[in-house]
C-alpha cells in the first residue's frame, strides 16, 4: 500500500513532529518522508480531509463480538470492520463466546479467522475452562498461541484459592491475570446501582460493597503472591481508593473505567431504557467524578468502549430481564471528548496496549504506519445511522458527540470512511 495523506496534524507525544501539521508519505506500509509539502510525484492515493489531525493508531483492552457461536450478535469480521470504521487499529477480544475460548486450539482460530485485517485482533483466553470458575484453563497453551490475557468476561471467581494459583502460575511466563470485581452473594438479585434512584423506580439494586470487597480481596491476594493483575472496568469511588494505595505499595495492578461509566450516572435510567443496562451499572455523580479525577491522575490505567453487541430480543423486554452491555466502539471518540481534553482524549485511546504486550509504533520516519484519521472538532448527534454493529444496542444513541473518525492505516492496507 502507497498513500500520501497530506495536510495532517500530528498529535503523538513520542514524534518530532508532534503538534505540527505535515505530509506523511507511506510505501509499502511504512512511513517513508514527513514533510511540510510533499509531491504526489508516483501518483499515489491521496488523502486530503478537513480539519484532518493523526495519531498512533488506537487500542481497546475489553471488545466483545459474538462469533463463533453468536454471529447474530457480531461475525469477527463485521466487528473488524467496525473497529477500523470507530478509529482502532487493535483491540483485545473477550473470551465470551459459545464455546468459550479456553483453550490453544479456540486461540488459533480466533487468529486465523481475523488474519491480515487492517486491526490487529489480540484474543483473550478464558480464565478458567468454560469460564465456569472451576478450574483453571490451558493457560501457558493460549499464551504460546498468542493469548494476550486471561479473563473469564464479567464473571468474577467467587474461589480466592483459583485466584491465588492463577497469579502465581501466571508469573511464571508473565501472564496477565483479569479478574472482574463482583461479589454476587452482595449483589444478589441486583439490576442497578443501589441508591436514591433503585429506590424511586422500585428496582433492585446492586450495592458499590459488591465491587469493592472483590478488588480488596484479589488486591490482597495480589500482596500475597505477586504476579500481574488487572482489574476490568471498575465503577466506584472506593475502588479508585483502593487501587490507589495499591499502587503506593508497588503492586503489579492496573484497572479500566468504561466510557459510559465516565459519562452517565444511574438517573438516566428514570424511563427504564434497556440500553443503559451494563454491568457493572451506572453510578452516582460522586463515583463518576471519582473515576474521572482518577483517569487524570493516572489511578486508573486505560479506558476501554466496553463493546458488547447484544441482539434486539435480549434487550427489548423488561429491565429485569434483559440482558447487560452496550455497543460502544463508534461512539468512543466522541463521547470522551465530552469529558476531557483533545490532548488527554488521545493519550487515554492510545494508552494500555503496552500492559498487554503491544507496542505501538511512533509517527517517525521508518516506522510501520499504525494511524488513526479523525476530525476533532466535528459535532453531531449519535444516531443508529453512526452504527456500523450488527447489534444496535447503543448507550449513547441521541446524544451529542464531538469528533469524527475518518478512518485508520495499519498492517500496510486504508480503510476511509
């Protein structure tokens, strides 16, 4: 692939060009000229869009498709496609299928069914077989195929034992252990945050303790046996807390927030929306700012859309009974910049691929091109017509978005919206 993208500001901290607009000539996938004015002398495609700015090619540590098993939810490639469409040139993908990936051969077809996409998609092993918390999957067998982590998604391990043995057999090829904060006797028959709101709309609710009692427990067993950890899309103010002094005592451990866990609190859910329904829930305003201040600092790691495709028959029933998740790749971009900064907005969409093993090139003469294309400064109103999912199961469906992805160049191939 040969491409000239012209007239393109550079956002990357790591680049000489940083913060400045330039041509970047590519051949054959690897950046070759950045120059202020670049001649188009071989007739390359040119790419030459308002307002166009770049960066590192972005990453997602939690994505979820359907396939195998539930491609009406999302095929890999239809999810790919997604991806490049929303701006990511890689993303970690969840072991949540039917069958669950737990074991080499489900790695290696996760990897040959997504081979030579312009996304690099990075499988996640289950944690335990079947993620049914039992016992402990083929771990070093998914590491050598390519397992990036191991996550039994959304299911926490109710045995702190399983735990335990995971960290310490993890260490000894430096394995990534996730572990979801949720204690289910707590939460017992929960659909929401338990606060002012569960109680108004005669809902059950699930209690902060529920998250918090697990991130104590697997920091503690992190104490005990060392290891790497990663604690997935926490949600309360106690957790930044407790992470926070975690990290004080050097602990291996990182963590994730989900956009929409920044962005809204338990009050929308007034007129019982299904598509508010994630897990964990939506909190109070006090543990959103909490999250947000923590992002600032650094306390939690990388955010993460959280995407998670379910199909119309699973969210269009009563609150109680459907089922928890939102799509949320093609509306990342614009929903963080509602939040924070252009500068940060970028920081957080490149951050955390390093923590699962990935390193991403810089915009540097030399370099592989692993880019993202967007126009910062763009509003519109995120509708289904901006979903490219199978599934439309979208948190942020009518609301006001800043920035447009234009699209990526990675793996020596464009996609331009």
């Amino acid at each position: 692939m040969n491409i000239l993208v012209k007239s393109a500001t550079i956002l990357d901290s790591k680049s000489d060009f940083h913060n400045t607009t330039q041509d970047i000539l590519i051949e054959n996938g690897v950046i070759t000229q950045i120059d202020k004015s670049i001649e188009n002398s071989k007739n390359y495609e040119e790419v030459s869009l308002k307002n166009l700015h770049v960066s590192q090619g972005w990453f997602d540590s939690s994505v979820s498709f359907g396939e195998p098993g539930y491609e009406e939810r999302e095929t890999i490639a239809n999810g790919l496609k997604t991806a490049a469409s929303s701006g990511f040139t890689s993303i970690a993908l969840n072991a949540n299928s039917n069958p669950i990936i737990d074991s080499n051969a489900d790695i290696t077809f996760i990897n040959a069914k997504s081979a030579n996409n312009i996304v690099n998609l990075l499988p996640i092993g289950a944690l335990t077989v079947k993620s049914n918390s039992e016992d402990l999957a083929e771990l070093y067998d998914m590491h050598t195929a390519g397992a990036i982590a191991f996550y039994d998604y959304k299911k926490p391990i109710e045995n702190p034992n399983l735990v335990k043995i995971a960290l310490q057999y993890a260490s000894n090829f430096g394995g990534l252990v996730c572990s979801f904060p949720f204690e289910r006797k707590i939460a017992g028959l929960g659909v929401m945050n338990e606060h002012i709101t569960s109680t108004k709309l005669g809902l059950k609710g699930i209690p902060a303790l529920a998250e918090e009692l697990h991130v104590a427990r697997d920091l503690f067993l992190l104490e005990y046996t060392g290891g790497k950890l990663h604690i997935p899309t926490i949600s309360t103010a106690k957790s930044v807390a407790l992470i926070r002094e975690a990290k004080q005592k050097k602990l291996d451990v990182t963590c994730s927030v989900a956009i929409h866990n920044l962005y809204f609190t338990d009050e929308v859910l007034t007129d019982f929306n299904t598509n508010y329904k994630v897990m964990p829930p939506l909190r109070t305003q006090t543990d959103v700012d909490a999250l947000i201040g923590a992002v600032k600092d650094g306390t939690i790691d990388m955010i993460t859309s959280d995407h998670t495709p379910i199909d119309v028959e699973q969210k269009k029933v009563e609150f109680d009974h459907a089922e928890y998740g939102s799509i949320g790749l093609e509306s990342a971009f614009g929903a963080l910049q509602n939040i924070f900064t252009l500068k940060k907005t970028v920081e957080l969409l490149t951050k955390g691929a390093k923590r699962f093993g990935l390193e991403k090139p810089s915009i540097a003469i030399g370099e592989q091109a692993d880019l993202t294309l967007f126009n910062p400064d763009q509003k519109y109103t995120f509708t289904k017509n901006n979903v490219v999912s199978t599934s439309k199961n979208a948190i942020f469906e009518n609301e006001t978005l800043k920035g447009k992805v234009y699209g990526i160049i990675a793996n020596n191939q464009s996609f331009i919206n």
